[in-house]
C-alpha cells in the first residue's frame, strides 16, 4: 500500500523551516506496512494544494496532508481538499463548540477568526484535536483515503497515534535497516552489493552519502513485523558480509559511538593532536555521553610554535619536513598521548584550503597518524571538497582510522541488529 504525504506552507517551499513531520510519518506508516512513495512540498496557495491533493489521491492510497489548518487567511488547506473534493465548506457546530470550550478553559478570549477553524468540507469529517485549536479532516477522495493534520509537529504527531493510525487498513509492516560504512567511496560499495539494488526487487536497497560515510538503507516489507524484521536482518547480514571492515555501524549507531564502545571494552584512554581540523575531532569524540571515560583531551596545535611547545616536536623535524608531513603527524599523535598519558593518540595535520595548496602538497592533502601500544602508523589523504568539506572529512577519517586499529577488531557480521 502506497502513501503521499503533503506538507503545506510558505515556510516550507522559502527554506525558513525544516519539514520534519513528513520524517516522521514515513516512519510511522511503514510500521503499518505502508510506503511512502512521495514528499510533497506546497506554498500556501488553495489552488496548488487543491492540485496536490487530487494529484496524490490519484496515486496513493493513503493522503496525508500537514499544515495549513489554523485560523489565518494564509491557512488554505480547507479549501484546497473542498476544491479537490468538489464540496463546498459549512460550519460544524461540534467543531465550533470544541474550539469555544479551548479558549474558555484557559480563560482567553476566542478571536473571530477561530470560527473558519470549524469550518469543514461536506463529505468530510473533522478530526478532534486534543492538543489545539485546528480539527483534522478526514474525506474520500476516489479511491484515496485523505487525512488532513495540524502542522505543529506534537499536534500532529498526536493526532496520528490517537486519530489516523487506527484508521489505517491493514497493510503488513514495513522495517527499515541502515548499515553504516566509513571508507570507500559510493560507487564502490554499490558495485560490491550491485545485485542487491535492483530496483523492483524485495527488500529495496539503496545507498546514501554523507561527508565520506556511505550508508546502505534496506526497506524490507512482510505480513508482519517478526517477518519484516527477519528479512531486514538477513539482508543487512549478507551486506555486512560483502562490505568487510569498511562496515563500522548500523541504524542508530555513529563512527564515534562505534569508537567510544572499542576503547571503553578495551578499557583504553585516548588524547588527540589536531591542526586543520581545528578540535573537530574531539568534538565528535566528546558528542558522545560518557566519552570522559576514555577521552583524556586534546590541543589543538595550529601554530608551529604550538606543535613545539605544547607536544614537544622539534623545530628540526618541521623545518625538515613542513608541518603538513608524514613525519609531523606521527610526531603529533605520539606528542598527544604522551603528554596525557593516554593509551592511543591520534595527530591530524593538513591543507584546508581554499589556500595555501602546491603542486607537491594541493589542497585536501591530509596526514592522519595513529599511536599506539604496538607503534604508530601515518595515512595520507587527499580529500576533495571546500574547507569545510575538507575538514569533516579529515577528522571522521581520523576517528575511522582509530577504529580500525583498536583491538580487538570487530567482525562486521557479526554486529548487533
């Protein structure tokens, strides 16, 4: 069963607001067995959304529409499903009442404007809002289902646990897997699990990518959640058994989270040195609760003065080599955890960009060194991308790296579901 979840409002389409309520339905749907196969984002506009609504109605089973529901003249969600509908829009008198009795028992004063909250398509039926003032709707529109919520989203939110999900036909379950890699690109990893994209196929297989951390999404759909659930795990075991190493984590789980759990098994303390990743790595390593168990801390040695006095390189090493060098990094993670007395280090030291680049040392070039009980060993990147991009990249590859060297290694087979 098929879904087209519509969210309404200027804020919307000009970016001044995020859509999450359209998250958060898919999600909730596909518990229901029930896919959503289009987010669409509408102005506020009674014609557009009219459009919309007979459009999704013509393709889905399911319609939800969010927002567009309050008491204002740029609230057209109304009459956008009454024009959709072909139906004109009367006053509810139990809608109205409801709206009345919100207002008086807080003791405000209702606004005449409130009244068009009441107002509802004919043929439709309002859905009671017990967190505020705007009713749900609830019509048929062909052979669609169309449920119009609040655009709040704990308004909305409430009105789909309590109104719509009971209303929902019966569809099986939908069970969604992620399983998180740190390490090739995603071309690679979708030529390593090409025959388990193919499109049509089930479970769906797809992959996505976020500053060098490619993600592959398994929708896996059954009669029931037991039977969705074994069908997602079997195939995110076969894509952890392809991917090796390069798997660091599933759903929930981060490369940093993934790292704190390693050296907190091991029982191992960790300090970092970073240069132009300026502290992001102890950012990401202390976004962690409970990292202050293994993170002993860090220095951020932009300057060589500051390699120099606060890790104790040697100027010769530097002017031998320049900062950004094999050498130095190796120097710096060694530098960090022996000035903490941590069990591992890890030094960082690069060119972000935009300049400052040659033709021997460009732009993106990165040193990622790791220290450690049995030595210390140096990876050179060249990252593509802005300093930002550049920068993100570097310290998550850092911490990957560190995972990689921490004992015991992981099998990623055998990761928790």
């Amino acid at each position: 069963m098929r879904a087209i979840i519509i969210s309404i409002g200027d804020e919307l389409t000009g970016g001044a607001v995020v859509d999450t309520n359209s998250a958060h339905l898919s999600r909730r749907l596909a518990e229901h067995g029930i896919a959503a196969i289009r987010h669409v984002t509408v102005a506020d506009d009674a014609e557009a959304i009219a459009a919309a609504i007979a459009a999704a109605a013509g393709a889905a089973e399911i319609v939800i529409v969010t927002g567009g529901l309050g008491p204002t003249k740029d609230d057209l969600t109304r009459q956008g499903l009454a024009t959709a509908m072909n139906a004109e829009l009367r006053e509810d008198p139990r809608c109205l009442e409801r709206i009345s009795a919100f207002f008086a028992s807080r003791r405000r004063q209702m606004k005449p404007s409130n009244r068009t909250q009441a107002l509802v398509p004919v043929g439709a039926e309002p859905i009671d809002n017990d967190c505020g003032t705007a009713p749900g709707l609830f019509a048929r529109l062909g052979s669609a289902r169309v449920f119009a919520l609040p655009g709040p989203p704990h308004e909305m939110a409430e009105m789909f646990e309590k109104k719509v999900a009971p209303r929902l036909p019966a569809a099986g379950a939908i069970v969604r897997r992620a399983v998180h890699t740190f390490g090739a690109g995603e071309s690679d990893v979708g030529e390593m699990i090409a025959d388990l994209m193919d499109r049509g196929g089930s479970p769906q297989v797809g992959t996505t990518a976020s500053a060098g951390a490619i993600s592959v999404r398994i929708a896996a759909a059954g009669r029931t959640v037991d039977d969705a659930e074994a069908t997602a795990e079997r195939t995110a075991a076969e894509v952890r058994r392809r991917l090796g190493e390069l798997v660091f984590g599933q759903d929930d789980e981060t490369l940093a989270a993934v790292v704190g759990k390693a050296l907190h098994a091991a029982g191992a303390t960790l300090a970092v040195a970073e240069s132009c990743t300026g502290g992001m790595i102890g950012e990401t390593i202390t976004s962690v609760p409970g990292a202050s168990e293994y993170f002993l801390g860090g220095v951020v040695s932009y300057a060589n003065e500051a390699k120099a006095e606060l890790l104790g390189i040697g100027a010769d090493v530097i002017a031998a080599n320049g900062a950004v060098s094999e050498a130095v990094a190796a120097a710096m993670a060694e530098g960090a955890a022996g000035r903490f007395g941590a069990d591992w280090g890890v030094g960082v030291t690069g060119i972000a960009g935009p300049t400052g680049g040659t033709a021997e040392k460009p732009v993106g070039l990165v040193y990622v060194a790791i220290a450690g009980p049995s030595g210390t060993k140096v990876h050179r990147h060249v990252f593509p991308g802005d300093r930002d991009v550049i920068r993100r990249r570097a310290a998550l590859a850092a911490i990957n790296h560190l995972r990689l060297a921490l004992p015991p290694r992981r099998d990623p087979a055998r990761l928790p579901a």
